[in-house]
C-alpha cells in the first residue's frame, strides 16, 4: 500500500496535467496549497467586466480613441497566466475604439530572461495571435531610449519601440516574488522592458534599500514585502516615468486560470490586486517536517529561486529537502545572473553567488525528468556531497526511506513557486 499525492506538472507543455506520486503508507504525509486554491474561475463575462469597469481610469476604449500605435506588454514564459482567456477582451475594447490590427503589437517582457518562441507566444496570448499582430520580444542590449533617474539613482532606460507607441498597456499576473513582494504592476517596465544595464543598476541600488526596509519591518519572508519595498516602488516609478496608460493584472490559481482581475490606472489597479494576493496565496505549513517535497509547476524553470522557502519548513534539527522540477526546456537563461560557463556569467553572478545548503537540510534531491548536468555547477562547491539529482521517483523514495525509515512527517507543498 502506499499514500498518493497529486500534483500539476508539465507547465505549458501539450501534457500539462496532475500526475499522482506514491509515497509510503507508513509516513504521515500533509498536502499544502495556497489558500485561494479552490477560487472559482472568472468566467467570459466576469473578464469582461473586470476589464470594462477599471479602477481610477476611463475605460480603455475611451483611452484608446484617436491613438495611432498600441503596444501591449506582458509577460513571459516564467509566469503561469493564462493570458489568452484576457487579451480576446482587450482586442475588442480596442476594436470598439476604431483601432485597427495593423495598429496594435505585443512586446514580450523578458527583462533580462532568453528569448521565446512562436509555439511560446500561441500558448501565452492565443493560437491565432502572433499570426494576426505583431509579436516581439523584447532585447535588453541594444534599443533602449534613457528617460533620465528614478528617486532612487536608478537610471531608466526603456525599449525604443515601448517608447515610440501613444498608447501603453501592461498585462501580466500578480505572483508572490521573493524581491518585489508580488509582481506585475511596475515589474512589465522593470525588469520587463528595461535596458541590461538599467537592470543591473536596478537590482544593485534598490535591492540595498529593500533589505534594510525588510529588517525594520520585521519581515522575514520577501514574498508578499510589498509596502515599503524599494524594488516594488522603484519600478512603478519607472513605469509612470514610460507613461504606462492601462494596467491589466491577473490573480490566478494554480494552473494560471484567473481567479480574479484589476485592471485600469497603473498603481490603483497593482495596489488592489496586491491586497487580494496577499491572503490568496498565503500557506499555512508548520516548520517540524522530516522532509518537505516542494513541487514546482508555475515556475519550474525558475525552480532553484524557491529553494529557501522549501527549507524553513524543514525541522531544525535537520531533514530533507525535495524539490520536483519537471520542465522540458529546463531551467531558465538568466542573463543578469546565470552562468555562461565554468567561470563567467552575467554581471550579477558570481563563483559566490552559488546557492549554499543551510545547516538543517541534510540531504537535497532534485527530481527532473528532464536532467542537465550543468546544474550540479548551481550549488557552493562545498555543499554537493548533500545533493542528488534524480530522475526516477522511485529512486526518490528509496533515499529518502533510506535516510528517515518508515516513520517520517513529510510536507507536501503543491507549488511552491507560487
């Protein structure tokens, strides 16, 4: 007999679905999702609603009339959004103002991430976008205009094309994020369209100023840090610096379908979609676990960035920690932080800049079905002996049963990523 665990997997795959995990019948084994989990899906006409009745704006048809070039920016591949269930809806508020297909492009804000792919864009935005509208993505290095410094020191220097359009819109969900306490809002400017060198200055100015705020407030945990975060408030200064007109921001369950959507002037409507993401993502798990499988499905190509959270719920003493990485196109091309080789990388990366295993996990497993050696070079030098990276789940159980036995209390947490 065993105990099984259903969990989603194969984001944005033709085989996305739950795949069931066996674990042994003797451990005493807890599933954790995030709060709002269970949130019905906004159905047509409920998307259509949140998006014709903005907050602290006129309706996008009205801000739309007489425009000549419409760019809209949203997000990419390491975010779960269902974009396509919202950009029908925003194409007809369009259309009611008179602008034409040929007026309208979509940018793709990738800040500093890899390029993506027709196949990415039809499954992000809808199979018969990219083939009706113009679809780019976004290159940091080169085409960039400077609009001068943010209160920060922070320069800002935005893609060409943004810049050149009269009417600016962003589209992007609301995730919690371990440097801007939620995304979306400000975050599809920077990192998302910003210059590679406004990023990196971004990243080193504010990032100081953020941690200080986050040890005077108290909070431990960067996810859902959002008031008073330097980060945060940084790139929505950015974002009014462009002269974002409409701001589309989804909250979305577990497989990226929208659960809820705040749409209309740039801070207003981010300031109310953080106040329902808070709550909504929240999880309670308590922090006295043998071993914690954190499942990465929103963002497992990101999957390494959730590590930390895994750990704090592995008991002091010392455990184990799992985390499920199933993503084909493996892990992301990060160019402000991965590697480029053995001894270079982008400018924020560093041999130190390797991530070091806490003291309370004893053993570390990465579970893939898609294996790229190159991420053993991922880990400090000194912690490897405490990693495994495994591409059978039996495999997995067998060493975790080897280290913990028949008795063990064991965390499942659905996505971690989010």
């Amino acid at each position: 007999m065993s105990k099984v665990v259903r969990l989603p997997q194969y984001k944005w795959s033709d085989h996305e679905r739950e795949v069931e995990y066996h674990l042994p019948d003797s451990w005493d084994v807890t599933t954790y999702n995030f709060a709002g989990a269970n949130r019905p899906v906004l159905s047509p006409a409920q998307i259509k609603v949140a998006i014709t009745t903005p907050i602290g704006s006129p309706r996008l048809k009205d801000l739309a009339r007489g425009k000549k070039s419409v760019v809209i920016i949203f997000e990419d591949m390491t975010r779960p959004a269902r974009l396509s269930r919202v950009v029908p809806v925003l194409l007809e508020e369009l259309a009611e103002a008179n602008i034409k297909n040929d007026q309208i492009e979509f940018i793709c804000a990738n800040g500093t991430h890899q390029d993506w792919t027709l196949d990415d864009f039809k499954k992000k935005l809808g199979a018969d976008v990219p083939s009706r509208f113009l679809v780019f993505n976004h290159c940091p290095f080169m085409n960039c205009t400077p609009l001068g410094k943010t209160s920060y020191g922070t320069r800002v220097e935005v893609n060409t094309e943004v810049m050149s359009c009269d009417l600016k819109i962003t589209l992007s969900g609301n995730l919690m994020h371990g440097s801007y306490g939620i995304s979306g809002g400000g975050k599809t400017v920077m990192p998302g369209v910003s210059s590679y060198n406004a990023i990196a200055e971004h990243h080193m100015l504010t990032h100081k100023t953020f941690q200080q705020n986050r040890r005077q407030t108290g909070f431990v945990n960067e996810r859902g840090f959002t008031q008073g975060n330097s980060m945060a408030l940084d790139a929505i200064e950015m974002a009014k610096m462009v002269g974002i007109d409409f701001s589309i921001n989804l909250v979305q369950n577990n497989w990226g379908e929208p659960v809820a959507i705040f749409a209309g002037a740039l801070e207003a409507a981010y300031w109310t979609a953080v106040a329902d993401a808070k709550p909504h993502f929240q999880v309670s798990c308590p922090k006295d676990n043998d071993i914690v499988i954190a499942n990465t499905f929103a963002k497992a190509n990101e999957a390494f960035v959730v590590f930390n959270d895994g750990v704090q719920y592995v008991k002091p003493s010392g455990g184990s920690l799992v985390i499920i990485a199933n993503v084909s196109s493996g892990q992301l091309v990060h160019h402000l932080y991965s590697a480029f080789g053995k001894n270079i990388g982008g400018r924020s990366w560093s041999p130190s800049y390797r991530l070091e295993i806490p003291g309370n996990i004893n053993h570390f497993i990465f579970y893939s079905e898609f294996p790229e050696a190159k991420l053993s070079d991922t880990i400090a030098e000194k912690d490897r002996a405490k990693v495994s990276y495994l591409t059978n789940w039996i495999d997995v159980v067998l060493s975790l049963q080897n280290w913990h036995g028949d008795n063990a209390k064991i965390a499942v947490l659905t996505d971690n990523t989010i």
